[in-house]
C-alpha cells in the first residue's frame, strides 16, 4: 500500500500535515496548539482547559449555539483535549464538508467571541471536571502522581484546581488565547479522503493571515523521586508508580514500549496474570509509557484493599523485575500481534491516523510510516529486549498512594532490585 506523508509549512510556522486514506469516505484532521497547561500563569491552574471551552461558545459571524449547530448539520464528530504542551481540537467529517469544517475551525482559533457573560458557565464545567476525578479512582491517581513527579510547570493537571478555577478572570482567558493560540509551533494534520491542492488552498485562504508570537521558553524538566501520600478515607488503596524509561523520540523507545507490553498488553500479560489472576490482590493493574519534555516514565496502577496495599506494591515491583529472567517467545509473539494489529485498525479510521500524524510530527519531527514501524516490531528478538532491560534497569521512583495509610517505595525498592 503506498503511503506517502504530505507537508506544508506556512510563512506563519504553522505546519500543515496530510496522508490520504481513499479507500474510506470520511476525512478527519487535529488541529494542536501551543496552549497546554505548561503555559499557564502561576495561580491560575486550569486556564487552559476555559480557555478552549470559552473559544468553542462562538466565533466569526456564529454564536455559541449556531456554531454547534452548523457541526451538527455537517455531521462532524469533535472533541477537545488539553495536555501539558497543547491544546488540541480533533473533528471526523464526511470527506466532502471538510472544507467548511475547516473554516469553522479557523475562525474558531483566530476570532472567537469569549463571551464573558458565560464565563461562570465555562467555570462550573470546570468544577465538574475537577470533581469527576474522584469518581476516578485511577485518573486520580496519574493526576497526583504528575504534581508530584512532575515539578511546575509540567506537573499541572488538565482539570486544574479549584483555586485556579475560581481566581480566573475574563481578562485571563483573553490573555491566554491571544498568547498561545498562534501559528508558531501549531500543527494541522488532516487524514482520509481529500484533495491535497485543494486543503493547502483552504488553509491558506483560512489561516495564512493568522500571526501571533513565538513560542514560550519553558524550563528544564527535573523529575521528583520518593513517595508522597494523598489521604482519603476508604477501605481501597490507590498506587501510582512512576520510573524512567526510554522517551518517545528515542532510538531504544520500541524496546521499552515492548517491555511495557509484556507487562500490561492484554489479559495474558504479567501484571494482570501475576498481581491480578495468581495473588488476587487488585481488582484492576496495568502499566504503560508516558512522554514529557524529552523525558520517558513507566506508569503504574494498582487499585486495591488497604489491608493489601503493602503486599501489592511489593509484587507490582517483583513482577517489573521478573523482566531480568528473560521474554518468552509467546509473550514476544503476542505483543508483536497487537502492535501490528492497532496498525491495521488504525487503517479504518482517518481519525486515528490524523491524532497519530500530529504526535509524531511534534515527537519526532517527522511521520514513520507503517512499514518503517513493522520493521522496527519485527527487528524485536527476546535477547534485545533482555538486553535493553539489564542496562535499563528501572530507577528513579515516584509513588503516589490514595487511601487511608500511606506507603514508602524506598524500602520495597530496596527489597525487590537491592538497590
């Protein structure tokens, strides 16, 4: 199948990206913005995420309900996200309104209203974001354990705090969007069936007029090691476990994104067999990679009783370490498998492959395509991955526990790797 990656850069730095899909009807594009959390003012947590709540009540000639209900009339399926580094709007549309949807959007990022009568609105939304993490056990958990590992101003969370919800002004949310929403560091990438001249026309026509600033300089990322205990009176214990492992953009990444596998892809994984089936001792457990700042962490999650939370945390390290004896040829077998099949669904869907497209470009500075990462899956033999493991062994620890009685990684470190 030839897949060839289509760019585009504007005078303005916007980068454009494209890959057609024309065995699918549909067309989707994600559309990031140097607007994360990372950029927000100090006391103020939580101004990205109104920021891009406020943008989406209106803009150009529409006001909020017209311009939710023009996307209705197009059928286009949206969603907004915030993290760290970006703000981001993604859309799935029939292919042959993607041009309207576009000019939606590019309104939406240069001339939204911001309709200061309906900044409460955005506000409560806020609280209620910012409430819902304790319905989520582990979301809660990641949270905490990214304040804590994290420091300022990577450790922010998207819902924010509650401090910084109720400080937010309307001047701050203007400030905000007219600072990060720019063309400098933004990335468009669009995926499915459309004509290439003819969306690099409507982004010009659209957003070739949009200026703005350079993007802000952040700090060098110092990660956070040790334990810290959020209490919360339940007779459940919630663990966040973080160590270092190799970042996104690394040459060694598909080693330790493989030995995560084995150790949290599916329900024959070691985790779920071992923590889970064998001990009893959780009713949920899985791990998986996260990249910030040029950094890798291994992230951790174990739900379980109090009385039990020590016994988990032991045999959650135990089983990290088990990776030391050696990867079977099943387990290498299977997670090769999954790998290769998430490359296949990924095919069916243009929304999918559009996310994809834009954290690669903003990772990588580029776009694998899917035969460099097959390639890449099948160079995986049991010895590299044994290899990369014994001279990675995890290090730098952070913990993070949510219930009643805290815990220390020190010493079950100590006690599972002798360090």
């Amino acid at each position: 199948m030839n897949q060839q990656l289509l760019h585009q850069q504007y005078d303005n730095g916007l980068v454009l990206l494209g890959e057609h899909m024309p065995w699918l009807k549909s067309a989707a594009f994600s559309f990031l913005l140097p607007a994360g959390t990372c950029y927000e003012p100090s006391g103020l947590d939580g101004l990205a995420g109104m920021t891009s709540e406020m943008a989406q009540r209106g803009c150009g000639e529409l006001d909020s309900r017209a311009f939710w209900e023009r996307l209705d009339q197009l059928g286009v399926e949206r969603s907004s996200a915030i993290t760290t580094s970006h703000s981001s709007f993604s859309c799935a549309m029939p292919s042959e309104v993607l041009s309207d949807v576009l000019e939606l959007y590019g309104n939406l990022v240069q001339r939204p209203h911001l309709p200061e009568a309906q900044l409460n609105d955005a506000r409560l939304l806020g609280m209620q974001d910012l409430r819902a993490l304790d319905d989520e056990p582990s979301h809660r958990c990641f949270s905490e354990l990214k304040r804590f590992r994290y420091p300022l101003p990577f450790g922010r969370i998207s819902q924010g705090t509650r401090e910084g919800l109720e400080s937010i002004q309307h001047a701050d949310v203007q400030e905000f969007f007219q600072r990060h929403y720019q063309p400098q560091g933004s990335i468009l990438a669009v995926a499915g069936r459309f004509d290439w001249d003819e969306v690099c026309a409507q982004v010009q026509a659209c957003l070739g007029s949009w200026r703005g600033r350079d993007v802000a300089a952040l700090p060098q990322l110092r990660p956070h090691y040790g334990s810290r205990h959020v209490d919360h009176a339940s007779s459940q214990t919630h663990l966040a476990l973080a160590y270092d492992c190799a970042p996104y953009e690394s040459p060694d990444y598909y080693e330790a994104r493989a030995l995560v596998g084995v150790l949290s892809d599916g329900m024959s994984s070691r985790l779920f067999s071992e923590v889970r089936e064998k001990r009893g001792l959780v009713y949920s457990v899985f791990a998986t990679c996260f990249s910030l700042a040029g950094q890798g962490s291994v992230l951790c999650y174990a739900g379980t009783t109090t009385n039990r939370a020590e016994e988990t945390l032991q045999v959650l390290l135990e089983t990290i370490h088990s990776l030391r004896d050696g990867i079977t040829d099943d387990e290498l077998g299977r997670l090769k498998n999954r790998i290769k099949s998430s490359l296949v669904f990924e095919q069916e869907s243009s929304a999918a492959r559009s996310s994809q497209i834009a954290s690669d470009w903003f990772f990588l500075g580029r776009v694998p395509n899917r035969q460099e990462v097959c390639d890449r899956v099948d160079s995986l033999t049991c010895d590299s991955l044994l290899g990369h493991f014994l001279s990675h062994l995890p290090k730098n620890f952070s913990l993070v526990t949510v219930g009643s009685q805290p815990l220390e990684v020190s010493g079950a470190i100590d006690n599972t790797f002798g360090q």
